[in-house]
C-alpha cells in the first residue's frame, strides 16, 4: 500500500486543535473524519479545518479508509474507546494514560498483539528535538556513566484556568497520572525500564473550586492523592527522585536532570518538544556558566507519534512510542500510587525495551509513503 495513511479522531476537545494543526500539514497522514459524543461539536471541528468526515463513533469505525484511530477522549474512556477501536480492525494512537491500570492496559495490549494491531500512546514529547538530543548525548558520554536522575512538576493545580478541571482530580488524573507520563516516560528512554519504587502521596484538600470560566465557583471533589514524592530504581542500578505536585504555590516546572560521572545534564521541559541542554561540570564556581546545546530537529509538536506510527506501520517496524512502554509507564504510576498508600515498596511486574533513538535529520511533513 502506498500514500498518506488515512486517520479518525475520537473526541473533539481543546487537545484535538493541537493535533489537527499539525496533522492536516503532514504529508504522510490524512485525517478522514472527527467524532464524539457530541456530534455537532465534531462537525464544528471539522469545519473549522475543511474537513468532510465528522459523526458518531460507530460510523467512524465502519470506514475502510481509516486505519489509525487518533483517541482523544476523557482517561476513564482510554481503554474501552481504544479496544473498540481494535476490534473494528484499526490502529490506535491514545492520548496518555494508556488505561486506568495495568491489568485494563494489559487486557488491552494483549488484544492488539492477537490481532496484529498497534496501540500507540502518548506522550510524543519524548520523540521530539529535546529528549533526543539530550538521548544523543548520554550515548557519547557527555556525563560520563549516568549514576541518577531528578524530576520535579510542582504547582497549585489547574482548577485556577482549566474550565472544567474535575476530571484531573478523578481516577486516572491528579499531578502522576496528568503530568507523570512526560516525566517518567523521558527518564525510561534515557535510564532504561524501572524495577522498584518506594513513595509517599498526600491530598491536602477534599475538595477543590473551579476558578475560571462558566463553573467558576462551583465546588468539586478530590479522589486521588495531590502531592506525591517517589523514589525509583532502573534495571541498570540508576536512581530517580521524583515530585508531582498540585499542592505548591511556588511553581517549579519541568525540572528532569540526569547526573553522571563527569556532569549533569538538565534537559528542557518534557511537556514541550523543543528547548535548551545544558551540561553542568563538577568544579564550576557559582558565576560559571553551563555548556549549551540546542535541541536539533524538526519543527513538529503534537502528532509527531501518529506520523511516526504510521510510517513503521507501513515499514513493518516497531513503533517507538509503543503500547508497551505505555504499558510500563502505566505500571510505574500504579505502583507509586500503591506504595503511597500502602507505605511499603513495591516491585514492577512489567518492562520496556528503550527503542532505538530518532534520526536526527527526520522530516515529519515530507510525504514518504
């Protein structure tokens, strides 16, 4: 088969514009059509960008000219919308987290394997210009042997702009599971898969109010921990320190620093796909300044995953954002949360293989199918 690959997106929300702006641009892809549960929110959608497709979501998954289903909905839907989608016989590209628990995600990484599918996820971040040129430079030994690792996403919590915030506050969301994926994700393709985690978790409040938009004023419950400390071990013997936060009036953002033998490399947020490493030497003084190096690469945010998944579709090569490492992504995250309640330790029960890094002259708009 030659030409784009045809994609469907399930959920036309906020996210959907990030997508759509960069994969209507891109030669290999073609979006065919948009659903959701409100149909005439996904006809405005698609309107919005001049396409023809938009419906329910039966009808999307009866189209033959779909072969990969871009799955945007709310995290409880992830795993259900995402095994229909499987076994209507498409590819699946999800949005983070892969599913709820490892078991739901099992279930369906299993179904797709039987069925010779592929159920990509999110985040992309970490196949963008930033996490792989700080990847290229661990692999010539910028720092040395890396030794440890630090991650911090502390903040008071998106209820101050978000519209409608409750889901972040529900099973599936909170600071590990809405941010977590971008942090532990980075530090998987950079250190390797995790063995053990031990953590802490605290919710401050029972309740949260929604501060902007039409709910502003309205009060909503907290279901899942607010603040969580973890500290992890990889199957190479690195250490991680990790913080996730939506507690903290001092925001402190995108803090990912792998520390080596011979230095420190701090990388750009993992929320983002672009930005600035900087090397830090042992010996500086206070006023040295760090090594700089820009991230190298294209230009592409979100739906770089979709290209990149379509492409080793067609190559029959495995794709690098893969369901399992969502899969061990997801099980890292479950395993914080139950140590945090528990107070104990607990060991993983699932592994990732850190896929070979991207090309650092790749073309993600070029048509190459």
């Amino acid at each position: 088969m030659s030409g784009p690959v045809g994609v469907g997106i399930i959920g036309a929300g906020v996210i959907s514009t990030q997508y759509l702006d960069n994969l209507t641009k891109a030669g290999d892809v073609a979006v065919r059509m948009i659903a959701d549960l409100d149909v005439e929110r996904a006809r405005a959608r698609a309107d919005e960008y001049d396409l023809s497709g938009a419906g329910t979501v039966d009808e999307l998954l009866a189209r033959d000219d779909i072969e990969i289903v871009l799955n945007l909905t709310i995290p409880a839907a992830h795993a259900p919308v995402a095994t229909a989608c499987v076994e209507a016989g498409k590819h699946v590209w999800t949005e983070k987290p892969f599913a709820l628990d490892r078991d739901e995600g099992g279930r369906l990484l299993a179904l797709a394997n039987e069925k010779g599918l592929r159920v990509a996820c999110a985040p992309d971040t970490v196949l963008g210009p930033g996490v792989q040129t700080a990847r290229r430079l661990l692999e010539q030994g910028a720092i040395g042997e890396p030794v440890s690792a630090l991650t911090m996403f502390q903040v008071s919590g998106p209820e101050a702009w978000h519209p409608s915030p409750e889901f972040l506050y529900a099973r599936g969301g909170g600071p590990l599971f809405d941010m977590g994926p971008y942090y532990l994700t980075t530090l998987v393709q950079l250190l390797g898969a995790f063995t053990r985690v031990d953590a802490r978790g605290t919710r401050a409040r029972t309740e949260r109010v929604i501060g902007s938009g039409p709910k502003a004023g309205t009060r909503f419950p907290v279901e899942v921990p607010t603040n969580v400390a973890a500290l992890y071990e990889t199957a190479a013997g690195h250490v991680a320190q990790s913080t996730f936060s939506f507690e903290s009036p001092r925001p402190r953002v995108g803090v990912v620093e792998i520390t080596g033998t011979e230095g420190t490399l701090v990388l750009p947020d993992p929320n983002g796909f672009d930005g600035e490493i900087q090397i830090w030497r042992a010996g500086m003084m206070p006023d040295d300044e760090p090594e700089r190096h820009d991230a190298t690469g294209h230009g592409m945010t979100r739906g770089l995953g979709v290209i990149e998944l379509a492409r080793a579709i067609r190559a029959g090569v495995p794709e690098r954002a893969s369901g399992e490492l969502a899969l061990h992504v997801l099980d890292i995250m479950q395993s914080t949360e139950e140590s945090a309640a528990s107070g104990q330790p607990i060991t993983l029960t699932t592994s990732a293989t850190t896929a070979p890094a991207m090309p650092d002259d790749l073309d993600p708009w070029k048509a190459t199918l």
